[in-house]
C-alpha cells in the first residue's frame, strides 16, 4: 500500500479522474479509455482501453498500472502520459497472471516513468468522484467507489 488507505484512494481516484477524459477522445490513436478499475490485490489499477467506436476490428487492451514506485505514489498525470506512449508505437510484454473481463491484463507499469509525486497522506477530506470506472457495454457506465 502506498501510505494509507485513504492515500491510495485519492490516488486511484486521480488517475479516474484524469482517464476520464479519454472515453470520447483517443488517449493514444486507436486506443480509447474504457475503464480505470482500482485493482483488489495491490496499490494499482487496471486501465482498459479499447480501439474506438470508428475501428473496423474491435480490440480491448488492460493494463496493470502500479501507484508506488520508491514507496510513493505515482502522479496521475504521469499514468495519464504513459498510456500516451503507446500512440508513438511502444510494445509491451509480459502478463500480470490475471484476467479482466474474460482478457489477460498486461503489466503496463513500464509505461510510467518519472519521479513519483509527495505523498498524499497529508490531505483533507476525500476527493470528489470514484475510485474507478468500467463501460461494460456502450452508454453502461459501472463505478467503483
């Protein structure tokens, strides 16, 4: 865990918040952002993507993306810039040894680079929003709160 529960929280519910809004716009061409579902067994959440409502085949990517790194977490908007990288053609390998919505889920934490962020235990309140999000299906909005 990064610090607290409540500090693993607020970072799961940044990187939502910011993933966000890639649903109607591509984050990386052809990928747009389907879901940012906070992970059940680490500090981490599973941002799945997929290929857009105007692509002939249909693909759904997920990736493990952890929020610590050197014991800190990792700013949402370095997930968010990341996630980028994969339009300038970056490969990824390697499965995480779980499945999400019936697909293998991809270690996307290579993705994230930079220094993490202070650490957030010092805040107030809870932020606005929900940890998570997931479209199972066009217009079928799930959260996780």
């Amino acid at each position: 865990m990064i610090c607290s529960s409540s500090c693993l929280s607020r970072a799961q519910r940044a990187v939502a918040a910011a993933l966000r809004h890639y649903t109607d716009a591509p984050l990386a061409q052809p990928y747009y952002v389907r879901g940012c579902i906070p992970d059940q067994e680490e500090a981490a959440v599973i941002v799945a993507l997929w290929t857009g409502p105007a692509a002939r085949e249909k693909r759904n990517l997920f990736l493990l993306v952890r929020l610590v790194a050197g014991g800190l977490p990792v700013p949402a908007a370095g997930v968010t810039a990341g996630m980028m990288r994969l339009g300038r053609g970056t490969h990824i390998f390697g499965f995480a040894g779980r499945r999400f919505d019936g697909k293998p889920v991809i270690n996307g934490s290579k993705l994230v680079e930079g220094r993490p962020a202070p650490c957030l235990c010092g805040g107030t309140g809870e932020p606005e929003g929900p940890r998570g999000f997931y479209f199972e299906r066009p217009g079928q909005l799930r959260q996780y709160h």
